[in-house]
C-alpha cells in the first residue's frame, strides 16, 4: 500500500469550498483501492491569514511544505489584501522556491461543454499548454526610483535563463514526441530583441534533437487569432510565463469556461513537492453561496493522481467529468446547470463508483 502526505491550502473565497469536493473524490479512491491511502495535513494560508497575521504563509511555510508528496491549493486572492502580495507571497513563493518550473495547462473541448466559437467540435480544441513557471515575465526583478516624484521610474525585468529555457522546451519536446503530436513555440521576437529573440534561438537548437517532432512558432498575437479562428492548429504548445498564462485563460473561455481549467505545477525531478490547483481564482462574489463548480479541482485531483503514477484512476475522474459535461448531469450554474457544489461532486463520486 502506498501513502501519499498532501498538504492542503484551500485559501480564499471559493477555494474551501472546491477544496472539499476535490479531498472527498481522494477519499472514496482510497476506499475503494485498498491500494491508495492519503493523508492529509490543511494549513489556513492566505488572505485571511494575511489581514491576521501581516504575511500569506509563516516565514518558515516552505520548510513546512518540503516533505510532503504534494500540495493541492484552492484559490488565492480576497478584497482588501493586493493582488501582487496575494500572489508573490504564496503561489508564486511555492513555485518558485520548489523549482517546480514546469506548469501544465491541459485545453480540450468536451462534448456537451459550451463554447463560443461557432461550427467548432470537441476534436478541434484538444491542447496541452507547457508554460514556464519559474522566471521569465514574472521572475520579480527590477525597480522602483523615485517614487512619488516627477522622476517616479519602474523598471521590471523578464529573466530568461538558458537553463530555464532548454529544460521547459525539452519538457516540451519529450511530451510532443511521447503523445505524437505537433508542438508549437509562442514568441514575441519581433518587438522583444533580447528575452523572445533568445527563446526563438533556444528553441531552434533544442529542436535539432528532436527532428520527428513537427514544429511551428507564432507570435503571441497572432496565436490568440488563431486559437479563436483556427484552434486545431494547436496540440502541444510551450510557452513563457505571461505569454502562457494569458493564452490559457483564452484556452478556458473557449473550452467551457474557468470551471473545468486545471493547472499542474510540476518539479518534473521530485526533488520538491509539486503543486495541482484550478486556475479560477478565488471568486469572492459567489463565495459561501454553494454554487462554485468544483470540477476544475477535482481535474486538479487526476493531474496529481497522473503525476503519482495512477493513470487509472486519473483516466476514470477525467471519464466521470467528461459524462457529467456530456449529459447535463448534475452541472452547475456556470455550465447550465442547477446543482449545488456538493451535489456535483456527489455525483461525480457515484460514476466513480460505478
């Protein structure tokens, strides 16, 4: 029997509530894979924590956090506590500090999923984002001079290592190759001459050990067109961390929508725990009505079961969410349906258990 330690931050606004879904789903695959056990260990981390205690996370959470298997996290974010505080000093704090520079934003239409794209089919949307997650746009650097002065100046870095650039490609590559498929490279060389110019050319050159795998490089503007026009052109696409983490939301709006978007923050070398999350944020204007969709945590709960080597039981979740979606069953509001937060993940657990 294996025993996997996840440490559980549910966070803000919607993020308990999701959260509770997404343990329950754990919980029945442990009662019915003798197999599987979890344990888990809940921190009160986040805005809350913050208002009380002036910091997101006690000055030794990472210490804390270091030897669990892995960590399922909410939301973050609540009125009254910035938006670059919530962020930088817990998401981007684990993220960083764990190494884990691999994010993994799967975008795939889902029969019966809305989508506001006209004459398009579930096979036309099926992408796997691989964003860099530990420098680039969001590395932290820069500066602040001058404030509240007519010579007030902020200078704010992207930091793109060579390291950092050939490990988040060849990740790439390798899953290109691994599912057949084309992999695509966004850029922004044209107006970017240091940072895209010398992702452009790092690349290229990883590109040279791979020579099976069909490549294509779209500028960032023209692959937000293209993901609305045309998205079949997308399959595995790599990509720096803004750049990214902007194409993904567009990914979600035209694959049903934030309640069904997951992100996986992988330290591919289990050095560190990696970290699996939805990407819908903290939606504090529906918070405690019981109306969140929980589904994107509990896809958050089949990419950490993948990741751990269950591929069964992260196939039968994703099987179970896919039949919801197809046959209206037990939806929330925000996919037309009318069932509360727990009532969908009741019945999520009843397919599981069939």
């Amino acid at each position: 029997m294996k025993e996997y330690r996840i440490a559980v931050i549910a966070g803000d606004g919607i993020g308990p509530e999701v959260m509770y879904e997404g343990i329950r789903v754990l919980e029945k695959i442990a009662e019915l894979d003798p197999e599987i056990r979890f344990c888990f260990t809940e921190f009160p981390w986040g805005c809350e924590y913050y208002l009380e205690h002036g910091e997101m996370m006690p000055a030794d959470g990472m210490d804390i956090l270091k030897d669990y298997d892995a960590i399922l996290l909410g939301a973050v974010g609540y009125p009254g506590v910035p938006d670059h505080i919530s962020l930088r000093d817990l998401l981007l704090r684990i993220r960083h500090g764990f190494d884990e520079y691999v994010n993994v934003r799967p975008v795939q239409l889902m029969p019966g999923a809305p989508c506001p794209l006209k004459d398009v089919k579930p096979e036309d949307i099926n992408m796997i984002f691989i964003r860099e997650n530990s420098e680039g746009e969001y590395h932290g650097s820069g500066a602040w001079l001058y404030p509240d002065t007519p010579q007030e100046v902020v200078i704010q870095n992207g930091v793109f290592s060579r390291m950092g650039c050939e490990r988040i490609m060849r990740y790439a590559y390798e899953l290109a190759r691994k599912k057949q498929m084309t992999l695509t490279s966004i850029s922004k060389g044209n107006a970017l001459n240091y940072s895209m110019v010398f992702w452009d050319q790092v690349f290229a050159e990883v590109g040279k050990e791979y020579p099976d795998v069909k490549t294509q490089t779209f500028l960032v503007d023209a692959a937000s067109m293209f993901m609305v026009k045309d998205p079949k052109r997308f399959q595995v696409v790599v990509a720096s961390n803004l750049f990214g983490d902007i194409l993904t939301d567009l990914g979600a709006a035209i694959s049903g929508g934030m309640g069904l978007a997951s992100g996986a923050n992988l330290n591919p070398e289990r050095k560190y725990p990696s970290m699996f999350e939805p990407i819908h944020g903290s939606a504090p204007d529906i918070a405690g009505k019981g109306i969140a969709n929980p589904l994107a945590m509990i896809r958050s709960v089949a990419d950490m079961l993948e990741f751990f080597g269950h591929d069964a039981w992260a196939g039968k979740i994703m099987k179970a969410i896919e039949t919801m979606v197809e046959t209206e069953d037990s939806l929330t509001v925000d996919l037309g349906g009318t069932a509360s937060t727990q009532e969908c993940g009741d019945a999520l657990i009843r397919l599981l258990e069939k």
